[in-house]
C-alpha cells in the first residue's frame, strides 16, 4: 500500500521548524514559477531561430534546486512515497520502531550526502559554469541544502516518534502556521 495524500505538519511543529518549511514552501512555488517563465521564454525565441544558452544553463541549476527543496518539502509533511504493506501489519509499539528504524536509516544517508554534499560545494567554488561564468558551488549548494533542510524535517520527525506520537497525530491534513 502506498501512503496516502499529502499530510502537513501539525502545530506540536515548534514555530521556527514551521517557517523554515513555510519558506522552503514558498522558495519551490518561486523557483518553479520562475523556471516556467524561462521555459517559456526560450521555446518563444525558438519560434523565431533563437536560443540563449545562459536560460537552458540556469534552468539546469534551477532544477538541481528546486529538487533537493521539493524533498524537503516532502520530508516535513511526511509525504515521501512509502511502502507500507508489513508495516501496517504491526500492531502500535512495532509501528512505532519500525518508522523509528527508518527515520534513523533515512536520517544516516541524508547526513552523508549533505555531508559530501558540502564539502563538493567546499571544492568547487573555483569551477565556472560554461555560460552564466558563476561558481559551480551554486549548483551544488542546492544537493547540500536540500539534504540539510530534509535531515532537519526527519530529525525532528524522529524525535517525535521516539517520544510516542503516532503519525496521525504528527501529521494531519490541517495546516497550522
């Protein structure tokens, strides 16, 4: 079974965890829009047999961003797709270390790979992208970001399964701010 629509957080979020995921929120509605307009933009100058490479180079670095900040708009809602045939054969206490095991496990990678991730940003601030000529770093910094913001979302997700909230108390569908 797959889980089901999206959840939000519910207000035992403190408030700073609430603005910072109503500001990631906020940066992919931005970023996406933005990356529609560019879109946009080229396929009107292909029209006419033109093209800026420097729209197809920043949609690329859009789109590096606006991934990494949409799993993390995913990880606080708790909306990442699961699998949850065994799980949901548990009775509540084997539920509760099952999600426990795989947030902890969930928490491992993201730390890795925001680990890697800026110390990749860290080594590439000397390489340029081909047209736009900015640091490279910038492009990286989305993967660093994003898996930071999501290891903060499952961290905390963490911490409230370890001290007993079940996931419909964790999330709900109202939004609280």
């Amino acid at each position: 079974m797959v889980q089901g629509p999206l959840l939000t957080p519910v207000a035992a979020m403190p408030w700073p965890l609430r603005l910072l995921g109503r500001t990631v929120d906020w940066a992919v509605i931005a970023t996406g829009g933005f990356m529609a307009l560019l879109v946009f933009f080229n396929v009107a100058l292909h029209t006419v047999d033109k093209d800026l490479a420097w729209v197809t180079e920043l949609g690329e670095l859009l789109m590096v961003w606006v991934t990494f900040l949409g799993g993390a708009c995913a990880a606080q809602r708790g909306a990442h797709m699961t699998i949850t045939e065994f799980i949901d054969k548990l009775g509540d206490s084997g539920r509760r270390w099952a999600d426990a095991g795989v947030q902890l496990l969930s928490l491992a990678v993201l730390g890795i790979t925001a680990l890697y991730g800026w110390r990749l940003v860290d080594a590439s601030w000397g390489n340029e992208l081909t047209v736009l000529g900015w640091p490279m770093s910038i492009q990286y910094m989305g993967m660093a970001v994003g898996c930071t913001l999501m290891a903060v979302f499952v961290a905390f997700d963490l911490f409230q399964i370890l001290r007993g909230v079940p996931r419909s108390l964790r999330y709900s569908a109202t939004e609280e701010i």
